[in-house]
C-alpha cells in the first residue's frame, strides 16, 4: 500500500536514489506522472532555447552541412542554409521536444503493455504503463543538466548539438569526430541509455513479478534493436 505521506516529489527524488521504493508508489498514483513529463520536456525546452540564442548560429549551419555525407552535401547543403533560420530551427526544436516526447512515451508503453500480456498477464493498465515509461525516462534531465555544463564551460559558442551530449558514448569513450559517419550514431548513445534499460528491468521486474533476467531483456531489447538497425546503416 502506497504511504499517505509520500508524494510525487518523493518520487522525484527515489526514481534515482531508491527507485524499487518509488515504482511501488507511482504505480498506484499514475496521476503522478505529469510532474517527471513537465519537467522533462520544460527542461530541455529550457536548454535548447538558451542554446540556439547562445550559438554561433552561421558557424552551426555550416556545421550541420559538414557532417552530411559528402555526396548528400551539394544537394541537401542548400535546403538546409534555407530553412535553418534561427527562429525557425528553434520553434521547430521546442515542437518536436513535445511531440517526441509523447510519442515515445506512447510507443514505450505499448510496448511494455504488451509484453507484460505476453510474459505474466498481470492486471497493469495502459496508463500505469505510460506512467511507467515517463518516470524511467526522468533521468533525462541529467542530459539536459550536463548541456548546460558543457555551454557554460565552453571556450567558444561554436558547439554543435551532438557535442551538448556529454554523457555520450562518444563524448566519454570514442571520440569520434564530427563529419564521421559514427559520429552522430555514437553522440545519440548515452550512458542515461544504461541507466534507463536498468531502471525499466527493476521497475517491469516489481510491477509484474517476472525475474530480473526476464524483465532486463524486455527492458533492453527495444534499445538493442534501435542502435543495432542503425549501426547497420552508417
């Protein structure tokens, strides 16, 4: 039974510390779960407002047409000078932050609803499986702290997006530089991936009683099949 005491900020603090506690109480409060999806996304909005009036907005045009594949430059290098606009990129930044958001959420939740029917038939419905995906996913907000790390320790405001990551793979093991086809596939790769695949199997494993192997497999499988097709494409 969920304390009366506890509450959704009580969540907020033992999704990171004490994350067994905090899936056992949001998954009879699903209500909670627009405080970890506001400050997600609103954190990020945040970011990437301060970042495109921060940028050097001419030098990241160029930049997102270097690391286009050569032969995709002369074609694609024109349209993107004509609709890379300041204004424009960051309206259009900010609606996909939203809409994404939701969407992956939506697409998360399915899936573990799904999956639960298939692995254990617990009685979970498909909002208490949304509340699950937004709460795994709000350790997010540590990649939008560590963009912010990285603007203001910055020597200069020519950064591109990718480099904002700095809890990539890229950022911490390989390095890869920007124009290389890896490039883009190891800064989308991050350490909150882990995290997030950890809580996910934690959180699967107490809602549905599967064990822990079960419960990381479905956990790990949608970010294993996403990174995997791509890799295959670069």
């Amino acid at each position: 039974m969920a304390s009366n005491s506890y509450t959704a900020f009580n969540a907020l603090v033992d999704i990171i510390a004490s994350p067994a506690k905090a899936y056992d109480e949001v998954k009879q409060h699903t209500s909670w779960l627009w405080w970890p999806l506001l400050i997600g996304m609103l954190s990020a909005i945040a970011i990437f407002s301060y970042y495109y009036s921060w940028v050097d907005f001419p030098w990241l045009v160029e930049e997102t047409i270097r690391q286009m594949k050569p032969e995709d430059r002369a074609e694609g290098g024109e349209a993107i000078r004509k609709f890379m606009e300041p204004g424009k990129t960051m309206m259009f930044t900010l609606i996909m932050i939203v809409v994404m958001s939701m969407l992956i959420y939506t697409l998360q939740a399915v899936y573990y609803h799904l999956a639960n029917k298939l692995t254990s038939g617990s009685e979970i419905g498909f909002g208490q499986w949304f509340s699950f995906s937004v709460w795994t996913g709000f350790v997010g907000v540590f990649g939008s702290l560590s963009a912010l790390i990285v603007i203001l320790m910055a020597e200069s405001n020519q950064i591109s997006s990718q480099e904002l990551q700095l809890l990539s793979v890229n950022s911490l093991v390989l390095h890869v530089p920007a124009g290389d086809p890896w490039f883009t596939w190891a800064s989308s790769l991050s350490l909150l991936h882990f995290w997030m695949i950890f809580l996910a199997a934690l959180g699967f494993s107490r809602w549905t009683g599967a064990s822990m192997v079960k419960s990381a497999v479905i956990a790990a499988l949608p970010f294993v099949a996403i990174f995997g097709i791509w890799a295959f494409t670069v």
